[in-house]
C-alpha cells in the first residue's frame, strides 16, 4: 500500500520510476518551503539524481505512490533542467538535519528549554494531495562517545528553529549530510558539494579528513577550489595541499595571489612543498605545468613482479599505472639518467622474475617541460598514449603528463559547471 506518511530520510536513495516502471533515478533530497507563524511547512518535490549523476527538480504533485522501496510518478515526461535551488526553498537532508532546536512539547517537559537535534521529518499528505511537513524528529545533543540518546517526535507547531535564519546560523552538525557522501566517488561529493549553500559547505570540509577534501577538492572548479580553500585555518588548508597530488596543488597555488601561495607552501612540510614549488616554476599550459612529479619509477634491477605491485597501487590512477618509467639512482624527480619506460601491457606479457631493464622501451619520444599544451596534445595523438614521460635537457626525468591532465586544460575553464552534452 502506497504511504501517506513517511520520514524525510528514509526517501534518500529509493528509486523513482515512471508509470510504466522504467526507473528515472533516485531520490538525494527533498525540497520544502518554510512558512511563518509555526504553519507546517509544503513539501514542494524531490531532488532526484539521474544516472547521469544530473541532479533535478521533481515536483511532489507528480508523485503518486511511496512504496518502501520505491517512489512512482505519474509520468514520465520530467523537466531535465539542473536543479538549482531558489532563496526560499529548504533541503531537507542538506540543510536541516543535524540542525539545534527547542521544543516547548508539554508531553516532553524534560527537553523544555535545551538544545535538541533534529534527525528527521515527518511528511504526510493531505487530502488537498498536498504534501506538508507534520512532524520532526528529536533526540538530545549527546557528547563524544556518550550513549546514543532516545528519538522523540513532535508536531512541527511545538519546535523552535527551524527558520531562515535560523538555519543560516553556523555550528549545525553534519553526521546525516555525511553518510549520503559514503562510498561516492570524489568527483560526484564535488558536485553535491557544489548545490550546498556557502554555510554547509564549509561545515562539510571542516568535518572532512584531510585526504578526503583533498580528493573532493580536486574535482571542484578553480573558484571554488580557491573560495573553500579560504575559508580554512592557514594550518588546515597547508595540511589540505600536502595530501593533493602536487600538480593539482600548484595549480591551486597559481590561482593565489603570490603572497598567499608563498604563505601556505611555507607553512607545508618542506619535503611535500618541493615538487610543488619546481611545478610553479613552469607555465601552466606547458609540459612542465601539467605533469604530474610522482608517476611510477623504478630502476632496470627492479622484477617484473615488483614492478606490477606498484602499479596495483589503488591510489594510482589508471593513466599513470600505464606506463612505468625506468631510471639510475635516484628515483625521486628529478631522477638519475632516464633509461626508458615499460607498457603495462608488456608488464603482463613477462615472467614474474625477470627484470624491467630487459624490456625497456627506450625509443619512444620524451617530452621536454616547455613543449607547449598543443605540442603535448600532439604527442599523445601521435603515439596512441594516456601517459608520457618529461624530461630536462641533461636526460633526468622531471615527472609525468596524463591524458586527464592534457583534458583539463583543453576543456574550457568551466567544464565542471557546464551541462554534460547528452544531457
């Protein structure tokens, strides 16, 4: 039987299905208007997420069943348009979970006058076929490692906070917010990110580990990436560019005023700012700004075996673990005499104990740092790769530049803000 009361929470994540059952994406968020004077709030529709990651606007009239595992429409014919949220609107999950109130309940006399959490809210239709919000959810503010405290709802007309303004107010948590983040990849936690207001952004990469907002960072727009990173202590966002691979964190620096980029590459550790600062010191668009300072290099003595742990390595990227880079002592950029590089696939073709300076392939083409964005497009054309090795005229290999590297700066500067062409 089709619901007319559910929680807000429980949506997230159901699959939304058209009349004919063809599924339309899942739900990430449902939107609701506040209204003044305690009046319960309308649920004007859901966020709905397509497998496109495209995020839009569904409205709640449309909706005409709520199964525990599913949500159907009335129809099938929905605006494409990306959901942008107006100055009125509220989201449920993004915004008022985890937020403070008071609730004046005379059945709950001993949560009268303290902070309570919200952590969910109720819906319900009315006869109208309109949605509103009828109940919230409440427990206690519990400290760190305290027993989880009881869960109490209550009629929205016996809470207090949940405004505007009050919502504007900083110090809300981000628990809930969170747990919609697990398992997402990097670049789809930037584009949610991105439909946050300013305040919960922030409250969510204060709460972000410094590994996880680097990856997040990294796949936000220049602006953005520069406005996040100013938001941050100068201690946190050194710690933030220390954890970013070093091509990403120069090119974060670049957009800087000088002053401010020399500030926090002081204020990182000098082992992690180096290969940043030698980044720097190349045009962006050039060989020698895009490359990448840690691709995977070993030396002829390495095994086959070995030289395939490396690039097993989860944190590598599927450019960089193609092609291994062989050199003399030492191995750290700049490197001893470049020898060659081996293929993955020539990797795979080999005994496990023999060794890569018996395969190498030392005739394909280098690149020098100044070779030109054109030159490097080129390059990679030409030779059929999605890595190419960078090297200095004395024959030291400087780093790396991948295919993804060359797209991001042949791309327009607001590629990551504009919609995808099959949408």
């Amino acid at each position: 039987m089709a619901a007319t009361k559910v929680f807000a929470a429980r949506l997230a994540g159901l699959v939304v299905l058209g009349p004919d059952g063809e599924s339309i994406g899942r739900v990430r968020d449902v939107v609701i208007a506040i209204r003044i004077n305690r009046m319960q709030p309308r649920v004007l529709g859901l966020v709905v997420e397509l497998p496109t990651r495209k995020r839009i606007f569904v409205p709640m009239l449309r909706v005409t069943a709520i199964e525990p595992g599913s949500i159907t429409l009335n129809t099938g014919n929905v605006s494409l348009r990306r959901f942008a949220r107006r100055p009125s609107e509220i989201l449920v999950l993004a915004q008022v979970l985890d937020s403070h109130v008071r609730v004046d309940d005379p059945e709950l006399e001993q949560l009268a006058g303290i902070d309570v959490v919200v952590v969910d809210l109720g819906i319900e239709q009315l006869r109208t076929r309109d949605w509103v919000v009828s109940r919230v959810a409440i427990r206690q503010h519990q400290r760190r490692l305290a027993r989880r405290s009881a869960v109490h709802v209550v009629d929205w007309q016996h809470v207090q906070g949940l405004t505007h303004q009050d919502l504007s107010l900083p110090g809300q948590g981000v628990d809930q917010l969170l747990q919609q983040f697990e398992g997402l990849r990097p670049a789809d936690v930037a584009n949610a990110l991105r439909e946050l207001p300013e305040k919960r952004r922030i409250e969510v990469a204060l709460a972000l580990d410094d590994e996880r907002l680097a990856d997040v960072v990294q796949e936000l727009p220049d602006d953005d990436q520069v406005e996040l990173l100013g938001k941050l202590e100068a201690d946190r966002a050194a710690d933030v560019l220390e954890a970013m691979d070093p091509d990403d964190a120069a090119d974060l620096l670049g957009e800087l005023p000088a002053n401010e980029a020399e500030s926090l590459l002081r204020l990182m550790d000098p082992q992690e700012s180096e290969p940043v600062r030698r980044l720097l010191e190349h045009s962006p668009n050039t060989a020698g700004g895009m490359m990448t300072p840690e691709p995977v290099i070993l030396t002829p003595a390495t095994t086959i075996a070995e030289a395939l742990a490396r690039v097993r390595d989860p944190d590598l990227t599927p450019a960089v673990a193609s092609l291994v880079f062989v050199v003399r002592p030492p191995t750290a950029t700049p490197t001893g005499t470049y020898l060659g590089c081996v293929h993955l696939q020539q990797l795979l073709r080999e005994p496990p104990a023999s060794l890569v300076g018996g395969i190498l392939d030392s005739d394909l083409p280098k690149l020098q740092p100044d070779d030109s964005l054109a030159g490097v497009t080129r390059y990679f054309a030409t030779y059929n790769l999605v890595c190419g090795p960078v090297v200095d005229e004395e024959n030291h290999l400087l780093g790396a530049v991948t295919v993804d590297d060359v797209l991001d700066h042949l791309l327009p500067e607001d590629w990551r803000e504009q919609e995808a062409v099959d949408e």
